[in-house]
C-alpha cells in the first residue's frame, strides 16, 4: 500500500511538471487588433512580425472573415512572387489556429485575387532571430539578449514545487 501510495505521488509530480512545461507555448495574434486583411502599409506584417520571438509550439493566430480572405502556407518562392497556385496548406475558415512546428522560415499569403500583392503575407522566423540584416564580413553578431520569462512562469514553478512537496509529505505519511 505504502509502495502504491509513492507511486501514485511521483506519477502526479511527473504529470505536473509535463503539463507546466507545455504552458512556455505562446499564442500570437496575426497583426494584433487589426488581423489578417489586406495591411495599411507594405512593411505591416512584416514589422508585426520582426517584434515577436516566435518558438516551436507557439501558435498564429489568423483573425479574418470567412469567405474574405483564406491563410495559405507557400514556399518562399511562393512567398516572394505571390504565387497563389500550389500552397502548401490552406486554410479557409476564420479565424485559423496555425501552430509552429519547426524551426526556420515559414510563409504565409492569403490567396484571394491582389491580396499577397498588396502585401498580405507573413514571413516568420521560428526558434531564430527574426532580423535578416546580414552581420558585416569578418565580424561575429552578437546574441540577442534572452527574452524575459513569459509571465506567470515563476508562480508556475512555485506552485509546481509546492505541489510535488505537499505529494512527498503525503507520501512520507504512509511509510
């Protein structure tokens, strides 16, 4: 019995610490307040994108009107000629949920007639820095400072360790 009970308290605190680990995910809204339309300027996106750290697990998403505007993943080709023909993905229900699952670039046009080539795409950097300003020859670039942790992490940790303390102290209570 005592066994089961020690068993039971350390697949609790491994289920716990599993679960936290997966909250570090973020969920971006595509061009915030104003989403994922046909942008006021050419560089809208890709500013929204710039000032975002984006990490696998994280997720985009794409607020838009169904029927209006579609979120297709291209090639960077794709991406650069507006080509709308062969997408990678596409999804045509808004809004669209699109979660990171790699590192590197990855693109983003809407294919509805003139939207890509009035700059309505997304360029996103996953697990990298997101600027494409080449380093000088013969110079190293210095590393970003790290991003702050995502709010609510210390708590989270604090209640975690609180939670596997208090199964411990159950499980000691029995032996």
């Amino acid at each position: 019995m005592k066994m089961a009970v020690m068993v039971a308290a350390l697949a609790i605190v491994i289920l716990a610490a599993v679960s936290l680990h997966g909250a570090d995910a973020a969920t971006y809204v595509v061009g915030d307040a104003f989403g994922w339309q046909n942008p006021p300027n050419s560089t809208f996106y890709s500013s929204w994108a710039s000032s975002h750290n984006f990490t696998v697990g994280d997720s985009l998403l794409f607020n838009f009107a169904t029927g209006v505007h579609d979120v297709a993943t291209v090639t960077e080709d794709a991406y650069t000629n507006c080509n709308t023909g062969n997408p990678l993905n596409i999804v045509n229900t808004g809004p669209a949920n699109v979660t990171l699952n790699s590192t590197g670039m990855v693109y983003y046009i809407c294919t509805f007639a003139g939207h890509c080539n009035r700059n309505q795409k997304l360029a996103v950097n996953v697990g990298g820095s997101t600027s494409s300003t080449p380093s000088p020859p013969g110079t190293t670039a210095s590393p970003p400072p790290p991003p702050p942790p995502p709010p609510g992490s210390s708590a989270a940790s604090t209640t975690a360790g609180s939670f596997a303390l208090m199964l411990m102290s159950l499980g000691f209570m029995y032996i």
